[in-house]
C-alpha cells in the first residue's frame, strides 16, 4: 500500500502515519537560550495522548548510532560553530529534539487530548497527525504564524504550499472583506471570475478556464475530461506523484520497500494508495517512473487505443523537488499525441509558486490541460481547471458536465482576482528569486562547511534539502533517502522558530511574498546549527 506504508511518506491513514525521529535543537523559537541539553533524557514520549501517534519509520526507529557534534552552544551560530562535544547518534539527538519540542507546546498537547473526543483523530485532515504531536495554531500574520502556546515561527510551511501571499496580506484581506459584505455565494458568474480567468489564460497560455475548489476536485475532473473527450479509460500515472484523494490518481502515490506489489522501476505496478480505493479503479491506472520516456512509450504500445492521458506534477514536488529532465515534458506531450492521447499538468503545488506562470512556463511545454490550486486563492480554497480550446469545447458544449455548487464563489474569486493582480506581480517574484538565492546560498554553504551529504534543490518560491549526495531523479531514487536527517532537520528549523512542513524529506519550504532577508537568515542559522549536530552522520 502507498503512502500509509512508506518510510518517507506522510500518511492519510492516521493510525498508520509515520512519525520522524526528532533532534535536539539547543535555541528556543525565539532564538533564546534553553537549559536542555542535547542530550538530556530523550523522554518526548507524547503517547500518552489520545491522538493516534504517527509511529517510528523504519528508518527512524533503526537510525544507526551515527555520531554527531554535542551542542555546547546556547544559539544556532555558537552551535554551528562548537568544535568542542562528544558525538551524539541521530536517534539520541532527535529524541532530544523532541522533548524540546513538546515541552514548549503544552497547550498543543491538551488540545490535542480534547480534541480527539469530536474530530476524529483529533485533527482536521490526517497529514495534520505528525510527530511528536501536532501543532495547534492561534493566527498569522505577514512571513509569520503563532501557536497556542504564543511561540513565533517563520512560516516556511505555507499550509503546504498555499500561502505564498504570506498571512493578513492587505490586498487579499481587502478583497475577502469587500466581498463578504456584498454577499459570498450566489452559485452564478461574476465578474471577478471573469477577471481571473483572464489572467490565468495570459499565465499559462491555455484560453479556457473553470474554477473548482480543492486541488483533489481539480485533477479528477481532469482525469474526467481527459477520459469523457478520448472515450478511453486508461490513464497512465507517474509513481511517487500525488493528485489529491480521488480514486483515479490514488495510485502508487509513495509505495516503498517494503511493498511487495510494486513492481520493478522500468514498470511499476499500479498499488493502492489507500483502502477503500476499489480494484477496478486501481487497474485503469497504469503506472510509470518520473522522467522514464520509454516507459510511457510500452505502455501506449501495449494499450493501443485504449489510454485517455496521463496526468503528473511536471515538477515532482511530493517527493522532495525532482526536476523534469531536458526534453521529457516535450517528449511526453509529443508520444501521448501520438497515440490519440492527452497530457495534463497537475500544477496544484507549482502553480503560482514556480514562477508567475507555473511549471508550464518555466519549462515552456504547454499541456492540454493545468490542475491549479492552493496559492491561486491567496489563502481561500480555490482550484482551476484550464484547456485548449479543443479540450474545453467539451465543457462549453455540455459533453463533459463540469459542475460544483461553489465553483466560482465569489469570495474565493475575489480572493484569486487580488493574488493573481496585486500580489502574485512581477515585482514580487523579483523578490521571491533574490530570497530564493539568499536561502540557496546559505544552505549550500553549511552543507559543504559541514561536510553532508545534501544538496539543495529550489525552483521560484519552493525549496528543500535533499538529504543525498546523488542527483534524484524519480520516487525510486528518492526513497533511497534517509529520512532521518530531514526528520531531524524539520525539527532542529521548528524549535528554531521557523515552521517547515512537517513529514520530512517529502515536503518543501515555500517563501511568501512577505519573507524578508532577516527570515531566511534565520533559517539558515538554524540549518547551521542542525548541519553542525549532524556533522559526520550523514
Ligand atoms: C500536486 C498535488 N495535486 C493535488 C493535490 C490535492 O489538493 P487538495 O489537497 O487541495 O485536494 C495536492 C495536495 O497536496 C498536490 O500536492
């Protein structure tokens, strides 16, 4: 099974979620001093608590006595710089970490116990479930957010890649206000839908739009469209990409070693990502690796006629960041054309964050059909669907019924209008880039000052650090990965006073339009301090 079963993945079944292992990080969020210890006794036990606990990943639980540099230093620039400890394994040191973490959070924690009594799991959505415990948050405001305890964090978490506005932005906040006053649902068009599709169409070159609300809606009806418009049902998936929580596309979605049905990597298997996913819907999924051209090529071959398209992230962005090789996303289009079929760019997460016109401008190849979703709505639920004219046709003529309730709200529009207009602008992205390069360059340094095995991998406001000395370049290659280390990193960063997303090595940072060079600064500083923990283990 996916991701429910996968080392590196995070879990949408709860009583199967993994935990990371944690480290010691020797600075409160507010950069001051703590009496911890690195080593001090590894309790961080939180189960006692009623939430279902992600448990240990193999890779957490078996983490090798790696040694690394005792924290002498009360701050991430002393520790980085601390020649003078013992080592200290990995495990030891997360664990450590993780004391750290919950005693800071003890509000967190009753939350957590009272709320497992009326939501179920005690969270909202299962990948809220993450080791040591979740984190309940009071409010944000611009590059920051707050928990209940009244710790400040940087957010680099983003609400998994939503909140490139940053938090109360004043454009969005004029908007969303504005509107609510003038009422927030009518289930008919406005005008602000037409603006915004009229901006997404200059983005991303496609002509026509419709609007949607969660990332999940927007790639099933692609996956409709795709198989309404070719009369086939046949899509092909790449392994290792998610699309949201529709049965098509929960696909082999993070199968890891110890899935027997996986298959070999030149062809995967089609596995269940979740239960509940009936067989037949599983086996119309075919399943490919990222940037495996060939792949696609046999499975057209042996499926002639039968295959509608394919849909995946043209920039892996659930398994690290794995970057297209040249020509792929070209060779892709051409080969499914070929064969009558059609391509469709699930950009729910590069949408606006890869640049102003996603991964479809970056790397030039225009599919014929973008999923967008997340940051488009500037911190309101928001999807889109966009075609050629030929693929929307068979919206516009009613053969493909695209329809929701509260498509096109006008509150969600409004806020889409502002972030695509007033936020999301050439200047901002300037911004981004020179903060991009300030985080790329300070990470790069520490890593090579510390000897790691990582490099850093980022494309426009997205970013992480990929715990490998060698290149990665599909979900084979990525699970590989320990992910002990960005476990351990994730933690060293949140008791620093910057909140990445949780669930390691699979997510990445993203920096808002607010950030602002002291941010990064204090996220380098605080993967210094972790660079200089774990100095030798890597
Ligand atoms: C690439 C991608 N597509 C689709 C989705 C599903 O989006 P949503 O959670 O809004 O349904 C996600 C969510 O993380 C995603 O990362």
């Amino acid at each position: 099974m996916a991701r429910q079963q996968a080392a590196t993945s995070y879990s949408p079944v709860s009583s199967q979620t993994h935990v990371r292992a944690t480290p010691t990080s020797p600075i409160e969020p507010n950069g001051e001093k703590v009496t911890e210890q690195v080593n001090g006794t590894p309790t961080g036990d939180s189960s006692d608590l009623p939430v279902p606990q992600p448990r240990p990943t193999p890779d957490d639980a078996d983490a090798p006595e790696h040694t690394a540099p005792e924290h002498t230093a009360r701050t991430p620039a002393d520790a980085a710089r601390s020649e003078t400890r013992r080592r200290t394994p990995l495990a030891t040191i997360i664990r450590a970490q993780e004391k750290i973490f919950v005693d800071r959070q003890p509000e967190s924690a009753k939350l957590a116990k009272l709320a497992s009594g009326s939501l179920a799991g005690g969270v909202v959505s299962s990948w809220q479930i993450s080791r040591p415990q979740p984190v309940w948050l009071s409010h944000g405001q611009g590059s920051k957010i707050y928990d209940v305890d009244g710790n400040e964090y940087v957010d680099l978490h983003g609400g998994y890649g939503v909140s490139l506005a940053g938090h109360g932005h004043p454009a969005i906040v004029e908007a969303v206000q504005a509107q609510v006053a003038r009422g927030t649902h009518f289930a008919q068009p406005t005008e602000t839908a037409l603006a915004a599709a009229t901006e997404l169409a200059r983005r991303f070159g496609l002509p026509q739009w419709r609007f949607a609300n969660s990332g999940t809606e927007a790639t099933m009806d692609a996956v409709h469209l795709m198989r309404a418009i070719t009369g086939r049902d046949l899509i092909i998936k790449v392994e290792g990409c998610y699309h949201g929580h529709h049965d098509s596309v929960q696909v082999s979605v993070c199968p890891d070693e110890d899935d027997v049905d996986r298959g070999p990597a030149d062809r995967p298997n089609s596995v269940p990502s979740s239960t509940g996913i009936p067989a037949a819907i599983t086996d119309l999924t075919l399943i490919v690796g990222f940037n495996d051209l060939d792949a696609v090529r046999r499975r057209l071959e042996e499926n002639p006629g039968k295959v509608a398209g394919m849909i995946l992230e043209p920039i892996m962005m659930n398994a690290g960041i794995i970057k297209p090789d040249p020509g792929y996303l070209a060779g892709l289009k051409e080969l499914l054309h070929a064969h009558g079929a059609l391509l469709t760019f699930d950009e729910v997460k590069t949408g606006l964050t890869a640049g102003p016109g996603g991964a479809t401008r970056v790397t030039g190849v225009i599919p014929d059909i973008v999923c967008l979703a997340k940051a488009i709505g500037g911190g309101v639920a928001v999807a889109a669907v966009g075609g050629t004219a030929e693929v929307m046709a068979h919206v516009a003529n009613g053969d493909y019924e695209m329809v929701g309730t509260f498509n096109g709200n006008p509150l969600a529009m409004a806020a889409c209008r502002a972030m695509l207009t007033q936020v999301a602008t050439p200047e901002a992205y300037e911004r981004l880039e020179k903060l991009r390069l300030r985080a790329v360059e300070g990470l790069e340094r520490e890593i090579e000052r510390n000897n790691l095995n990582a490099q850093v991998v980022s494309v426009g406001a997205k970013g992480c650090v990929v715990f490998s000395a060698t290149p990665v370049r599909n979900f084979r290659d990525f699970l590989e990965i320990r992910d002990s280390y960005s476990h351990a990193h994730w933690l060293f960063q949140h008791n620093g006073g910057v909140f990445l997303p949780p669930w390691g090595k699979i997510e990445q940072w993203l920096i808002s339009v607010q950030h602002d060079e002291a941010d990064i600064d204090q996220f380098i500083a605080n993967f210094a301090a972790f660079a200089s923990a774990v100095r030798g283990a890597a």
